[in-house]
C-alpha cells in the first residue's frame, strides 16, 4: 500500500503565484504615488513654515536676508542676535530649499526642484514654490 503524499501540486502553486502578482500590480502603484505625495505635501508644509520664519525674521530685522545670506541667516539670529531656526527643514526629497531675494512672484521666493532636484518638471518633478 502506498502512502498519499500532501502537498501542493505545481498548478496550485502556479495560480497562487498569479494571483500574488496581480495584487501586486494594483497595490504597488497606488503605495508609490501615496509615498510621492505625502513627499509633495511635506514639502509645501516646510516653505509655508519657512515662509512664516522670513515674516518673522522681516519683522523683527527689517528687511528679509539677502540672497547671499539664504536662509542660514535664520539659523545665525540676524542683527539682533535672535535665532530663528534650530536647524534648516529639507524638502521631502531630504534636498536643500532654494531661497532667492528679491523674488520674482514675490517680496522672496522659496522653492524646492522636486523629486528630481532639477529646475522644471511635471507631475512629482514638478518644482514647488511659495507662490503657488
């Protein structure tokens, strides 16, 4: 008498495979793109802080750093000696922010070159700035 194996066959196998790779490409892209935007909401959450800091930094200094100074004069507390910053926010590429004084949307504009740090772009590439 011969004893029954258990196990799976190679068709089972097969079909589970299938099925796994079917739910991995309706899943996957849709946890891509809601990691890409949480980035993209990140970073215009930090130009609207770092926009308030300049505010702040106007306010108090009478005049918004310059160009050549950028945003490391919040960290340094400016004339009066007030620190502003602790430390510098990154976009949510963990890149530099752009900071450019006199700004041509505005008194100074902040902007980040998106997920791939280039000027232009489309859609996550897209460059985000605080006149939008």
């Amino acid at each position: 008498m011969r004893s029954q194996e258990s196990g799976f066959s190679l068709l089972e196998i097969m079909v589970v495979l299938v099925i796994m790779g079917m739910l991995a490409a309706i899943v996957a892209p849709n946890v891509m793109n809601a990691a890409d935007e949480a980035k993209v909401d990140t970073t215009r959450s930090q130009i609207k802080n770092l926009e308030q800091t300049l505010k702040m930094y106007k306010l108090n200094e009478h005049q918004y750093p310059s160009s050549s100074d950028g945003l490391k004069a919040l960290l340094s507390g400016g004339k009066k000696g007030k620190k502003y910053m602790d430390h510098l926010p990154k976009d949510g590429w963990g890149n530099d922010f752009i900071y450019v004084f006199p700004g041509v949307h505005g008194d100074f504009d902040l902007l980040s070159y998106g997920a791939d740090a280039q000027n232009g772009g489309s859609d996550f590439d897209a460059d985000i700035g605080n006149w939008e």
